[in-house]
C-alpha cells in the first residue's frame, strides 16, 4: 500500500523502520520541527526525521499538521491510507478524515490513553503491557481498534528494555494492519469505555523519590524513568541526586544501585559514598 508516516520520537523512528521495510514503505515522513537539545541548545531533528533521512525517504516538518499546505504535501504522495506513531501533536480535520489513519498506541488500549502509557504501565505495577493498532479518531486514542497483542512486563524491565519490547512489537503489528487492510479483511472493534484508564504526561513531581512511600512503590519509579528521564532523591544540601538503578532488599527497603551526583556521570552507589568519605 501507499502509505505516509506521522512521527517524532525516537519509538516512532523505530516503527519507521519496520514500516520502511515492508511492501508499504512510506512516500512521505511528516515529522515536528527542529527544537534545541542539549546544554548547547542546538538545533537538532527529530529522531523520526533523522531514520527518515537515513532510510532516503521524503520529510516535511511542518510548523502545523492541520494547516492547508500539509494537506497539500500529504496528498502529492498519493497515500492509500496513513500512519501516526507518537507524533506529539493533535491531528485535527480535514486531515483526519481525509484517509484512514492507522495509530500505533504502546497500550493494551483501553488502558492507558495518553502521553505516557509505557511509565505508567511501569508505575503502575502492570505484569503485561502491549500495542494497540487503532483508528485515529477525534478524542484522544479513543478510536475502533483493529490489532492487539499482549507482552509481559519481566520484574527487571526499565523503560529502556520495555520501550525496545514495545518499538519490535509495534512494527510488527502495524506492517500486519497494513497487509490486512489491502487483503480487505482489517475489522475494528470499539473500545470499551468502561475500562479506559489515562497515562498523564509525566511532570516533574514524577520523578521525585519520597522516602515515606514504601520501598517497592519507589523502585517501579526508578524503573519506569530510565534510562531517559531518571527519578532523585532531595539531598539535605538542597541538591538532588540523580538515582537511575534501585532494587528491594529482603528487608523491605530501597537500596540504590546508580546513581548520579549533581553535574557529575552516573556511578556505582558504592562509589558515590566512598566518594562522600574522603
């Protein structure tokens, strides 16, 4: 099929590649505009874009998605249908209804609409997560669904080792959408309502430690924030000390396993205390 792919983040870029790889590679990316990164704050591409690039295929960065000239470019590349994958933007009409657009949703949906299914997931203490391959639809990740499928959330998964689970899986399905949907034989079925639950951006209040809460609730924290935000303790001094690795001790208590002291890399807790002794 003739498809044009809507992404930005670095797990979009990796469903790229999967779709890029697949008899419905992308005429056209649609991605978000470059933004400054980093203590340089220089301006730097979206990791959809950079995949996109990388793979030779078309970009456009529009300031919006639902201006008239997106329109314009999306239909030049002829798509029979569309793809968004965490795009970052909300896709407004006409271009909603202009197509059908397949989203892919790192959520056994309905559970987990929203900005940050895989941490809340995590936080949540979830034993199994998923992806969702849906219709987008006005409300937010509302829409029929039409692929589903199931994978364990292991006791030592993070973020990082969830999301990558996640991105293979995601490319996996969405190929799969796409092949059932130039069979004809793609059906959707309507969430149900009853069972949504919303994952919240994440704020900054997320990552802070609380040494009141139980030991087990802050190590799903840790878990579900790196290695790409990271939790921290509030330090007596005022500062705050970067923790990216903790564990349950038999006893019930968090013991840190990495940590990062303010404008320092990240070390062995070991180290860091011997580090505080000289």
């Amino acid at each position: 099929m003739r498809t044009v792919y809507l992404g930005t983040s670095a797990f979009a870029g990796e469903v790229l590649r999967s779709l890029a790889d697949s008899p419905h590679r992308p005429g056209l990316v649609v991605s978000r505009p470059d933004s400054p990164q980093g203590r340089g704050r220089k301006l730097t591409a979206p990791p959809t874009v950079a995949v996109a690039r990388e793979l030779g295929i078309e970009v456009f960065q529009p300031e919006t998605v639902n201006d008239e000239e997106t329109r314009t470019r999306v239909a030049a590349a002829q798509p029979e249908a569309l793809c968004v994958c965490a795009f970052g933007a909300l896709i407004k009409e006409p271009l909603l209804s202009d197509r059908l657009i397949l989203n892919v949703h790192p959520s056994l949906l309905p559970r987990w609409r929203g900005a940050a299914p895989i941490e809340r997931a995590i936080l949540a203490g979830d034993t199994e997560t998923g992806v969702s391959i849906m219709q987008l639809t006005a409300g937010l990740d509302s829409g029929p669904v039409c692929l589903q499928e199931r994978i364990a959330i292991e006791p030592d998964d993070d973020y990082g080792t969830l999301a990558a689970k996640l991105e293979r899986l995601s490319g996996k399905l969405i190929v799969s959408a796409f092949d059932e949907l130039a069979a004809g034989t793609l059906d959707f079925t309507e969430q149900d309502e009853a069972h949504v639950t919303y994952a919240e951006k994440l704020t900054a209040e997320d990552r802070r430690l609380d040494p009141t809460r139980p030991a087990a609730e802050l190590a799903l924290r840790v878990r579900a924030l790196s290695p790409h935000i990271g939790a921290y303790l509030d330090q007596p001094d005022g500062t705050r000390l970067g923790v990216w690795q903790a564990r349950v001790t038999n006893e019930d208590q968090l013991e840190l396993v990495t940590v990062q002291p303010p404008g320092k890399r990240p070390m062995s807790y070991e180290d860091y205390l011997r580090g505080l002794k000289r």
